[in-house]
C-alpha cells in the first residue's frame, strides 16, 4: 500500500541512547519536528529509498540520537538510533539521511509532504526544482539573465567559469565577490560611485594632481559678420553676496573666449557683481585693454592716460607742469637777459630830432656844412624865385640806446 511521508522526528536525550522496537509508536522523547527535504530511491540500492532531513542552523540546544518517519496521518512508520550529533542554537545546518529497505519500492509513492503542497530542499540552493523554467517564470525572474548569480550563495557566471556572488552589507550596500574574492563593492542608482572611486574631480572641490589641466571646450560654432560668439566660462562666485548684475546668485569673477566675427577675437575676465561689470582684454593682436586704473606696486597708470608713481611725487601730468614751468622761466630769464643786454647795448629805436633852419644860400655866401647826424629834410624859398633866398630844412638823426635819445654822429 502506498504511503505518504510527511515529517521526520528528532529525539534528543542527555547521555542516553534509545534501542528501536518493531512495536514502538512514538519516539523515547521528541524535542524537535520538521517537514522532509527530500524523498527519493537510492541509485545505490534500488531497493533503499533515502529521506533527507534538515536541521536549521537557527534550530539547536539539543542533542541528536534518535530520528523516526511518520506518515501522512501522524503515524511512526520507522524508527532508528544514530550516533549523539550535538546540536547548537546557532551556527550550523544538520544534514541526515535515513535510509529505509523495502520489498519493492514501486509500492511507495516517494512524496513529501506538509500538508498544503511540495517544497524544496532547504541545502540545495534550488537545484532541486525538477523545471527550472517553470519556476523562473513563476518568480518573474525569467528575463534575468543571470539568474545563478543571483542565488542566495551565488552561482556559476554564464561562461560557466567563474563563481559569483552578492551580498548586502551593514552599510546598506551591495558587494559582490568572484571565484571567492571581493570584488568590491556595487554602484547602483542608490549607491552612485563618488569622483573619488572613478578619478573624476569632485563637485565639492577639491585639488587637481600635479601636471593636471581642465579643458573647456565649446560645440561647433557658426556666425554672421559681426555676431559675437562665447566659450564656456570658467566662474568662481561669492554665493548670496553682491550678486546684482548678470549674476543673482553672487558676485561673479570669470573667464571665458570671444570672437567678435569679422574683426577681433579675444580672451576676456569679467567681474560681474556689486554695482559694476567690467572686463580686461588680451586680444589677439597682444594688447591689453582695461576699463580703468592699471596697478604695479604703489604706481598705477590712471585711465585717462596719466601716470603715478612715488619716483614722480605724484602724477605724471603734475610733474612734468613742474619740469616745463622751471624750464619757461629759465628761458624767460635767459630772453630778459638777452633783451636786456640788447636794450643795453644796440639801438633799439630811431627818429628825427626838432626841425632847423639851415640859411640861405645867399646868406652863406656859398656851401654850408650839416651838424654831425643832421640831414636835410627840406628847403623853404619863402614863396620867391630867387633860389638865393631859398632856407634849407635840417634834422638830426636820433637813436635810443638803453632808455637814451642820442644823435647819431657823422652820416
């Protein structure tokens, strides 16, 4: 008659071993009750079938030396004594296997049993479902590719070479760990890689290495004649402070490339915030261009043009006043000197002295002789037509050297 086996007994007794008897129905005194694992016919003995039987590694505090069969009504079907297994709270699994001869074993139907349908083999990590496909399929696992590599103590890779398996740390981490070796640990939306595990430079801040650069490179660019075009920007921002202009969330310093199309291309540093935007300019053509005031040390060349600097006194518009004034009056005084030298020393003027009258001819009897720088002027013949009767006008020739009216000597 078929029989259906359902659970396995454990009996645990001190230091004493319990003896089977052909008429016992229960066992000396059980401690502990749970389902088969697993039924089946020896491939030994075809006439032995074995039933596998499982402690928990949660289940102990007790001592193993007696294990008994029972049917699918609650009955002892067999019993046997084995040697004492010590059984701890934790730690480990207990494996046995009870071997039971029989006549013939197609009068048994190998099942197991709890009552509420067929389960699996605790040890077996699976291996044990008779279609795997099915079961897949009914997990909703069956798109997973790997699904061995998911088993609760990890399974073979798909190349069939190497043993996977993962595991949750204490840190709420996944790791994963190949052919017994960690492998580290697993990057998930959850758990995303920090610049640091992948060299990137951190968000954060942080140093570059030595000899590293940062390249900022924009896409492909076109324009007009006269269009302005822009690279990234390089920008360190004060975040919450003076952040008015362009920038609302902080006062802004940065660089970036300009090409004005057509005319000039440039690289720029911009400060952008407190009241002000301004720009400094190193075009392509090697010129510096700044809005205002350009600083070296205590001197600074002022926007205007003009120049300061302590070797000056002061500016350089204020200095060279100074210079060319003292360089004015010395030539003044040099011109006054030359003047007065001259005025000294040259005629500085010349007229005719008061009109006299030479007598006539007839007067004289013949010639007459001028003073010394007199000259004839003009004559007066007294309205007559006699020449002898004619009056000569004479005037001297007058010079004026150094403030003085002289009359010129001999002509």
């Amino acid at each position: 008659m078929d029989q259906i086996f359902t659970h396995n007994r454990i009996a645990a007794f001190g230091d004493r071993a319990a003896a089977p008897e052909p008429a016992q129905t229960a066992l000396a005194r059980e401690v502990y009750r749970h389902a088969i694992s697993k039924l089946d016919v020896s491939h030994e003995q075809p006439n032995q079938w074995v039933a596998h039987l499982v402690v928990p590694a949660d289940v102990g505090g007790f001592t193993i030396r007696e294990v008994g069969l029972l049917t699918d009504a609650g009955e002892l079907y067999a019993v046997a004594n084995c040697a004492a297994i010590e059984k701890p709270v934790t730690g480990i699994n207990v494996n046995l296997q009870f071997r039971l001869a029989v006549s013939e074993t197609a009068s048994i139907e190998l099942k197991v049993s709890t009552g509420d349908g067929l389960f699996l083999r605790q040890d077996a990590n699976l291996n044990d479902l008779e279609n795997v496909n099915a079961a897949r399929k009914a997990l909703k696992i069956e798109n997973v590719g790997n699904f061995l590599a998911v088993e609760a103590n990890g399974g073979r890779h798909s190349s069939g070479n190497h043993m996977i398996a993962i595991d949750w740390g204490e840190d709420s981490k996944l790791y994963a760990t190949v052919d017994l070796k960690d492998a580290g640990e697993i990057f998930t939306s959850q758990n995303p890689p920090t610049a640091a595990q992948t060299g990137a430079y951190p968000r954060t801040g942080g140093n570059l290495d030595e000899n590293a650069s940062i390249t900022a490179i924009s896409s492909d660019m076109q324009g007009n004649n006269g269009d302005f075009l822009y690279t990234p920007m390089y920008r360190t921002t004060l975040k919450g402070r003076g952040g008015d202009q362009d920038f609302k969330d902080g006062a802004s310093f940065f660089m970036r490339l300009v090409e004005h199309i057509g005319t000039l291309a440039y690289g720029e540093l911009v400060f952008d915030g407190f009241g002000s935007i301004n720009s400094f300019v190193f075009d392509q053509n090697g010129s510096f261009h700044a809005n205002d005031n350009i600083y070296a040390g205590q001197s600074w060349l002022a926007g205007d043009g003009n120049v300061y600097g302590s070797a000056l006194g002061g500016y350089l518009s204020t200095w060279l006043n100074s210079q060319l004034g003292a360089v004015n009056q010395n030539i003044a005084n040099q011109i006054n000197n030359v003047r007065n030298w001259t005025y000294g020393s040259f005629v500085n003027g010349m007229r005719l002295g008061a009109y006299r009258d030479q007598t006539s001819i007839k007067d004289s009897g013949g010639p007459f002789t001028l003073g010394s720088g007199e000259m004839i002027v003009g004559l007066d013949n007294m309205r007559s037509s006699d020449v002898a009767n004619t009056y000569w006008k004479v005037r001297a020739l007058l010079y004026l050297i150094n403030g003085q009216w002289v009359q010129a000597g001999s002509l």
